[in-house]
C-alpha cells in the first residue's frame, strides 16, 4: 500500500473546491481536471466500464476473476473540498516519525498545530503525519478516500492471487455543499451495496447519520427615520434577533454531541428592511427533527400574530435522512467491515455521524451504503492533517472487505 501517499499527494495538488453559490453541474468545472486524471489511472489499471459523465460522475469496473456467483461491491469517495478554506496551491507537510509535540504549520503567522488544542494528536506519536502549511486546507476529505480506493484497486489487479467478485468504484463532485448524490446513476453502477470512504479517525466505522434539513428566514421590516419612528418602524434585525433567541439556546452545535440534534445558524444578513437567516436543522431521531422543523415554524407564527403583520416567512427544505433505517435490514455488511477491520489489526469503533455522507443519500436511493475511514482529522481547515498509517490501513480495510466478500 505504499503507493497510497504518493497517489494522494498527487491529488491533492488538484483544486477541487465547489461552490455553494453555483448552479452549474458540478458547481465548478475544476473538478473535472482531477476526475480526467482518475479516468487516464483507471484506463492504465484496465478496469472496464469506465465513464466520465457530464456532470462529472467517474464510475469503473474492476471484473471479477472468481468462478463464484458473489455480491457486487462498491467503493465510493467524492472529488471535491470544502468551500470553507481554500484549496488552491497546498502545499503540504510531512512530518516523521511524529514526536508528540507542537508542529509549526506557519511561521510567519504563528499558525501551530498543537496537542494542546488536539489531544488526539498523541495517538500518532511515531508515526508520519501529512499536514497542511497553514493557509489551506489539506484535501484529505476525501482525496485521502480516493488515494485509499485507487490504491488498494490497484493492489487487487496487481495481485491476481487475491480471489474476488466485482467490484465497482465511483468518484462524485460536490459532495461538500449537499449535491453529491443529485446525479448519481445507482442503475449504472450496478452495485448491491457500497462504502463510502469519506470517514476520520481510523477504526470509524459509520451506519448513522443526521437527519438534516435547511431552514431558511426571511423578516420584512418597515424603515422610517428614527427621530419619529414611534409606532410605525418595524426593524427587521430586532425581529429577527427575537426569532433566533425562541430557538433553544441548548440546542446549538457548541452545546452538543453524539446523538444530540442542533440548530445552527450560519449566515446572517440583514437592514431595517429586511433580514435574512440561513439555518441548518439535525437530528439523528426522525421524531425529534420533524419536531424541530415544526418549532421552526411555529416560533415564525408566534411573532406573527404578536407583530399582528405577516412580517416572518420560513422555508424548510429537507436534505437526507439517517441511513440507519435503510442499514438495518443489511447489517452483514457492517459484519464485514468490521471483520475487515480487525483483520487489519485495527479496532472499529462505531459511532453515528455528525453530519452527513453520499451514502445517506444513496442508501435512500436502493444502495445501502455505510461509511469507513479515510484516517483524517480536523477537516475543512487550516489545521487539517492525517496520518499515513492511517491511509496504509484504510487501503488495507478496503482489500480485506473484498477478500472476506469472496471468501464466505
């Protein structure tokens, strides 16, 4: 597998960042650059069944070569990074044999990364870690679930010894802004099921996930000059503080964990006039988040009748749903993912997603589709870093569920 930090490496040098605000498919034409080198290793493997379709979807087919009738398997990782941090010129760090103290990502801006802040950084002491320098973001969500895929694909048609059924690999775009699974051909592909490898620390092993939903405020207000604004001006920032105060101070993402549901409100614009608020609502129970949608509302037509004015619309758009439901009636498959795991000496720990992956989406699509680690760390920032050993054995992870596949 030591193929898997140069393939990443290689990858990472693409920048993939999509774009919230675009409308295009996929929402930056990037992407298609990393996509078109993926397809050129995909040709020089000879796997088959290859297509870059025109919205940037790269699926291949790595035959089978046993004599048994065996389940189709799938690998899935997307091709984009997160518009949070910039993705253009990373320029990455590798650090030896990792001492177990600070590391200095920037200099000159005194930008360290530190066990401190990151206790988890301890667990790779001696290892080698790849981060960034500081001013980007890394790009191991998910060009390190890419390198995992590719490496471990080739290692398979390098070694025919290795017996197996079918297996597919896919690459998506604009997974980071919720679009992921928007064009995704399930028919194409062809899998009975598949993994994501879009997960963190190694040993994340992941069948839940959020339930989510945006929710979208919009307050009109009335602007009259202030000296005389006495019963007549209506500032639509002070409604809209009024709103956001109605929504449980608990229920933030800074107040909580595991399997507690949020709101969270990401951007804020606004005037006297009009004020708009842009949430995301989560939880990992249906009952409790169609609940939290319904509070959404409910506070809106609250401060309606007390303004006696239509002043607050809400929309709510649901975005996926938690995969456990979709999982349940296939557990096998996190049967062999476990198995895989330990088989590489590695202890899987399972834990529901804060958050959400293509699988969510896909599962509720006819593919179930758990996720596994990639071995990557506080992703979407300046402070983003993974460990190769961590790659080496996600790669080794993916090997092993074929070979196990195979085997029963």
């Amino acid at each position: 597998m030591k193929n898997v930090k140069y393939k990443f490496l290689k990858y990472i040098t693409f920048d993939t960042k999509s774009d919230p605000e675009s409308d295009t498919n996929p929402s930056t034409v990037k992407q298609f650059e990393l996509a078109k080198e993926l397809e050129r290793e995909m040709e020089n493997l000879d796997l088959k069944n290859i297509k870059l379709s025109d919205k940037c979807y790269l699926y291949a087919t790595l035959p089978s070569n046993s004599d048994k009738e065996l389940p189709v398997i799938g690998f899935i990782s997307h091709l984009d990074t997160a518009p949070d941090a910039s993705g253009t010129n990373i320029n990455p760090q590798i650090i030896e044999n990792y001492d177990g103290k600070d590391i200095i990502l920037n200099k000159n801006k005194n930008i360290i990364l530190s066990p401190k802040d990151f206790p988890e950084l301890k667990k790779y002491i001696g290892q080698t870690l790849i981060t960034t320098d500081g001013t980007t973001l890394l790009g191991a969500d998910d060009k390190a679930g890419i390198a995992e895929i590719m490496s471990a694909v080739e290692y398979l048609v390098k070694h025919p010894e290795i017996k197996h059924g079918t297996i597919k690999i896919a690459f998506t775009p604009d997974e980071e802004i919720g679009r992921g699974a928007d064009h995704f051909d399930v028919n194409y592909f062809g899998a009975d099921y598949a993994y994501t490898v879009d997960g963190g620390e190694i040993g994340e092993l992941e069948f839940e996930n959020f339930n989510a939903a945006s929710l979208n405020v919009t307050v009109k207000g009335r602007n009259v000059h202030p000296g005389t604004a006495k019963n007549q001006m209506i500032n639509s920032i002070n409604i809209a503080h009024e709103y956001h105060s109605m929504l449980p101070n608990i229920k933030r993402p800074e107040h909580t964990t595991a399997y507690e549901g949020f709101y969270h409100i990401m951007n804020i614009t606004g005037t006297v006039d009009e004020t708009k608020m842009s949430y995301i609502i989560r939880d990992h129970n249906r009952e409790k988040f169609e609940d939290m949608k319904k509070h959404a509302i409910a506070v809106a037509d609250l401060l309606n009748k007390s303004h006696n004015k239509e002043i607050i619309s809400v929309e709510i758009k649901d975005s996926y749903f938690n995969m456990k439901e979709k999982i349940e009636p296939v557990m096998h498959i996190i049967e062999t993912a476990k198995q895989a795991m330990i088989n590489a000496d590695i202890k899987p720990k399972i834990r529901p997603i804060r958050g959400g992956t293509d699988g969510s989406r896909l599962s509720y699509m006819g593919l179930p589709c758990p996720n596994i680690f990639t071995g990557g760390h506080n992703f979407h920032g300046i402070y983003e870093y993974i460990s190769l050993n961590s790659m080496r054995k996600a790669a080794e992870v993916i090997v092993n569920i074929a070979k196990l596949v195979h085997d029963k």
